[in-house]
C-alpha cells in the first residue's frame, strides 16, 4: 500500500445490493451477437461512469459496435496501465429451453438470472465497483486503471479489440490485463475443495466451412451426387478421426499443482492424464485439438434432392499448434476435392507467465478471501479477447474471482445461465483486493 495511506473501510453489503440491482439491470440491455448492438452497453455504462464524474472515450467502427474506455490517472510509480477487460457482447439463446427469460435479469433464488450473467456481464460490473471505488474513495493509484468494455468478442473481435489493435494501438500499450479465461470451482475431480484457476493461455480456434456440391434432382430418384450425402460421409469421416492428447506445459503444470495439493491423488503421468480425459470432457478438449459440429444446412424441399450442403465446425486447437498443419490433416482426412474447406477465423496466442507480479497479488487476493483455496494456472478451451494483449507481449491473465457451484457451472453459452448473489460479493471483493494490491 502507499505509505502513510489508509485503506477505507468498504460496506460490502451495500456494494453487493448495489451490483446485484447494476447487473440485472445490464442482463436486460440487448447486445446479443448477431448483431451486437454493443452502443447499447457503451451508453448504459457511460451513464453511470458520468454519475461518478468519470469521463470516458467512445471508439466506434461502425454499425453501432461502439467500446466504452475509461481511465482513472495514476502517478506512475509502479509501471504502466493495469486494464480491466470485459465485453459487452453476449451469444444467442434459444428461450423455450429457458426458465426465465434471457434478457430479463431477474433476480430469483439467490441468483442474478440471464445471457452474460457468467459470460461476462457479471464480470464487468464486478471490474466497474472496482473501478469507481476508486474514484468514489479517492484512492492513490501508482499505476493508471483503465476500464475498457470492447464490441464483438463472441463473434471473433474484428469490430472489438482487434479493431483497436489496428486503429488505436496505444489503447493496449499496458504492463497488464484482467480478462475472462479463468474462474473457480467448489469442486475438482470430485474433490470438494476450492480451487481458483488463473488464466494464464487458451486453445486457438480455427473455425471452418465445408462446402460440398452436386446434382440437383427429384428425391424419388437417388443418385451417387448428392451434395449431403458427400457432406455427410465428410464428416463421418471426421467423427472417426482419433486424434491424439498433446498436454501444454501450463495443462501439465496445473495437474502437477492438483497433485500437490492432494486434489489428484495420482501423479499425473500421461496415462493418468488420457484417463482423465476419458472421463472429463472439458479435460479431453483442453488436451486434444478438439472438432465440434455446430451447423449443418442442406436442401429447399422435402423431395429435393440438393445441390449443395455446408457444415461449420468449430475447431480448437491446443496452445502453439500450428493452424496450417492442422488444416493439411483435415484436407487428408476428408479425402474428398469436392468438399471445399473454408477458413472463416483463426487465432493463437503464447501464454502469460506465472512468474508476474499480478500473478503473484491474485493468488494472495484469492488465498486470503477463500480458506484453503488452491489456486493453479489455467488454460481456457474458449479463447478470449486476452489473446491480442499477449500477442503484443503483455501478460493478461483470466481472473474472475467467484466460486462456482453446480447450479452455476456449465451455464455459460447454455440454457438459464445465472451466477449467485454471494459470488458476486466474492468476486468484488477479491477483485478490488488484487487491483489494489497491483495499483497501490
């Protein structure tokens, strides 16, 4: 802390009601993307961040895919910006298959209800208390705090942080982040004991496209130039592709650390790790270039044989796999010139190191919030806006700070995604220590 300065006293419970009724009230702004309509978040936020007397800049690409940026001036002392990143978009749901409804934020159970409450608007409000304690306490701040709430992460970034990575640089230029990509659980391999995962990689995604094309013709009369039938046999092919399990060293650091900690009783050899595997998917994807298939479209009419059929998949690849070598398996794979394979995103990132100052002040954040807590690296099976920072060089680490339990985990992207009221106190409350223990 700075010497001779007091930290104040803050009233949690106030802080809390006051994010519960900021966060449903955020679930209910629409910014589902397609189409985003992330100008939406921008003005709701810089409502508020004007009732705290904190100015704000406004960066638009277009199309109403406005970033909201708001910075809190430090003298310097300890470095440059510490950012709090979160986006301000949030996937599609399908509401018949939801108890509330997705957009709005109802407050029920004990639970803050509706899309983005995990994925990330929860997070958000919680880096936005943060932030404004800040200003609300006049608090000292060695380094600058930056709030920066971008457009367009579900979708790949183009009119979020990649749009500021070519047009406004500077806006990047950090020592650190605070992102997504890493959050607790109560439970691990069936242990029930807290673990924090840090954020410190993620897999990179290749999203592709097959195409295949035939003969058009009346469906009473079956011919060998069916376009789905040449998509299908495709991926079938594919769902037969055994692909084998490649460990990162940060995924084989973190099994190391559940070891140690008595959580995985057995030490993580690569036997042990391929039986995990087949007993946990997320633990399977983390260490395999995974293939999921998300879209599948063909044919105008019942008794219309058609003349093209398209699939997406949406491909992971574990950290530092090479895209170009993946897509030459593909290709080798299909064993079809007829099915074209389109590339429509790809990203990688390194990772971020363990051995940071901010890694080092979020462990003791967590450890002195949560009793026995273990805390571990983490790689995400998701990518994250994170990756932009660390292609730059600046260690950006995911690190939202709750600890989820089985009515909150595996809601996000998924069906009445909801995060309880006590998390969000948790979160808040770790969060703010872990700013102020890089900032002061």
């Amino acid at each position: 802390m700075t010497q001779g300065h007091a930290e104040p006293t803050l009233n949690w419970d106030a802080l809390t009601d006051e994010a519960v009724e900021l966060l449903s009230a955020y679930l209910r702004v629409d910014t589902v993307n397609p189409p985003g309509n992330e100008s939406r978040a921008a003005d709701w936020l810089a409502d508020i961040l004007d009732r705290e007397g904190i100015p704000q800049e406004r960066y638009d690409p277009g199309d109403g895919r406005e970033t909201l940026v708001a910075r809190l001036p430090g003298d310097g002392s300890r470095g440059k910006p510490l950012i709090l990143l979160n986006h301000t978009d949030v996937v599609p749901f399908e509401r018949s298959h939801w108890t509330e409804d997705p957009l709005g934020g109802a407050i029920k159970d004990g639970f803050i209800w509706g899309r983005g409450a995990i994925d990330m608007k929860g997070m958000g409000i919680m880096e936005l208390i943060s932030f404004v304690l800040h200003r609300r306490h006049n608090l000292p701040l060695r380094r600058e705090l930056i709030f920066m709430a971008v457009a367009d992460e579900e979708a790949g970034s183009a009119y979020g942080v990649e749009f500021l990575a070519r047009a406004h640089p500077e806006l990047l230029d950090c020592d650190f982040v605070i992102n997504e990509g890493g959050s607790g659980s109560s439970e691990t391999l069936g242990k029930q004991r807290p673990v924090m995962s840090i954020g410190v990689s993620e897999k990179g995604p290749l999203w592709l496209t097959l195409r295949a094309r035939g003969r058009p013709g009346h469906g009473s009369v079956p011919h060998d130039d069916n376009a789905a039938d040449r998509l299908v046999r495709a991926l079938q092919r594919i769902q037969d592709w055994e692909r084998p399990l490649m460990p990162a060293p940060e995924v084989r650091e973190y099994f190391a650390q559940l070891h140690a900690a008595g959580i995985l009783d057995a030490e993580p050899t690569d036997a042990v790790l391929e039986r995990i595997a087949h007993e946990h998917p997320r633990y399977q994807s983390v260490q395999s270039n995974s293939i999921s298939l998300t879209q599948l479209n063909a044919g105008v009419k019942h008794n219309v044989i058609p003349a093209e059929a398209s699939a997406t998949l949406d491909i992971r690849l574990v950290p530092g796999y090479d895209p170009d070598e993946f897509l030459d398996q593909i290709t080798r794979v299909i064993a079809d010139e007829r099915v074209a394979i389109e590339q429509v995103f790809t990203s990688s990132t390194p990772p971020s190191r363990l051995d940071t100052e901010l890694y080092a002040v979020m462990t003791q954040a967590a450890k002195s919030a949560i009793e026995d807590v273990v805390v571990v690296p983490g790689v995400s099976t998701g990518f994250t806006d994170s990756r932009v920072f660390r292609r730059l060089g600046v260690p950006a680490y995911g690190f939202v700070p709750w600890l989820l339990g089985p009515d909150e985990q595996g809601r996000a992207h998924g069906n009445d995604e909801r995060v309880s009221i006590e998390n969000l106190r948790l979160g808040m409350q770790i969060l703010h220590t872990a700013v102020r223990g890089i900032c002061s």
